[in-house]
C-alpha cells in the first residue's frame, strides 16, 4: 500500500503513474552473537513476514528459508520539571535464515579503536618531540626565560 497520491485524471496523454511501497529496511548490527547464517533488519512496523520475505527475495534475490519478527518498545521517559510521559516510536527487527551455505558478516566500515588509540599515541608523541626540539633551539635566546645563568 502506498500513501503517494496521484491525481486520478490529467487532460492531454496519459499519465506515468509509480507507486511505491511505504515499506523499508535497515541492516542492524546484532545485539547478540548469531549464526553466520541469520542476518538482522529493522524494519518498518508496518511489514509483515512475508512482506519481508518477498522484498529481499524479489528485489535483492536472496534466497530466504526463514523470517522472524519482533517489536521492541520504544524509551519512556517523565519530564522532571512538568511529570509528562515521552515515548520513542517502537521498532519492529526482522531476524532472516539464509541457507547454511551462505554466510553473512557484518562490514567493517571503519577502524577498530585499537588503531584509532595507537595513531592517536603515535602523533601525541611526535608532537611531544617536535615541542622538545621547539624548547632546546630557543633555550639560548635572549628575552627568553632561562637564557642566563642566576
């Protein structure tokens, strides 16, 4: 079901007219460690198993053997100052079987924090050695503090 509407009658030629589904799918790293078989979407509220199921079948072609849904709720929180209720929308996750013999890791799109913390250090410690070097060719300067011996 789609909710673009497209006005029924245009004078002249007729009118291309697409409708496009309300439906979409986000992958989701797993919260839990999983086979290398299943693979997690969050998906919209409104998608049912086999909807789920005939979208990646049809547009992605994966061959699907099973779809299992869940709705996890949404945060409340209580203002402190005025007491009302916020909810977050709910989420609805997809959890795909594919075959046994296909096997879905998550990318890794960016660097692990270990490399991250490493070139950190590394680029502290040579600014570290620049600032050295800095303080030991000013050290003779005058104007400078400790220029001349007390």
């Amino acid at each position: 079901m789609s909710s673009r509407w497209y006005p029924i009658y245009q004078r002249g030629n007729p009118q291309l007219r697409v409708f496009l589904p309300n439906f979409w799918m986000k992958l989701v790293r797993p919260e839990e460690a999983q086979p290398p078989n299943v693979v997690t979407f969050s998906v919209s509220t409104e998608m049912t198993i086999h909807d789920v199921r005939s979208y990646l079948e049809k547009i992605y072609k994966l061959p699907v053997i099973d779809v299992r849904t869940r709705i996890a709720l949404g945060e409340t929180r209580r203002d402190q100052t005025y007491g009302y209720v916020t909810k977050k929308d709910d989420v609805k996750y997809a959890y795909v079987t594919l075959p046994k013999t296909e096997e879905f890791t998550f990318p890794e799109l960016f660097e692990k924090k270990a490399e991250i913390k490493e070139k950190e250090e590394k680029s502290m410690d040579e600014s570290k050695d620049g600032f050295r070097k800095f303080l030991d060719r000013n050290k003779k300067r005058p104007g400078t503090p400790g220029w001349y011996s007390i």
